[in-house]
C-alpha cells in the first residue's frame, strides 16, 4: 500500500514538471499545486482505496508515511533550493 502511494506520489511529481521550470514565480506556483495535490491525495483519495481490513491506527500510519516521505523527498528539498536561489 506505502508503495503505491509513493509511486502515484512520484508520478505526480513528475508531472508537475517542477525540474524543468526556470522561472522562481513559475515553479513555487507548480510547487505549490504539487503539495495541494499531494495532501488531498495523501489525506484523502487515497485512504478511501484502502480496503476495509486495515484498521484506523494502520490508516494513520500509512498516512504519515506518505506525508514524511514527500516532505523529505521533495518538499524540504525544493525548499531549500528556493532559499539558495535568493
């Protein structure tokens, strides 16, 4: 299940197209439609595809997962490419 979600979390990535944009106003506006994107799908979509034997506390977990591995893949990464830009 973690690995799905990560996969459909890389898939978004890179179709955000984030890499390739040389414009700052341009990619912080594709960064941040990734991160809403994401959330919705960490928080919402994708828990809803969970099947009915995995329990809440399993839930939550997976969840977290998802959420720690965009911030530390992408989101802490593209931050701080942000800082150094300035």
């Amino acid at each position: 299940v973690i690995s799905k979600g990560k996969e459909a979390i890389d898939k978004m990535w890179k179709e955000s197209g984030i890499d390739t944009i040389q414009s700052v106003v341009k990619k912080s506006e594709a960064f941040n439609q990734f991160v809403d994107k994401s959330n919705e799908f960490i928080t919402t979509t994708y828990p809803q595809t969970f099947s009915r034997d995995i329990a809440g506390s399993k839930k939550t977990d997976i969840i977290y997962e998802l959420s720690s591995y965009t911030t530390e893949r992408y989101v802490k990464p593209t931050l701080s490419g942000f800082q150094s830009s300035r």
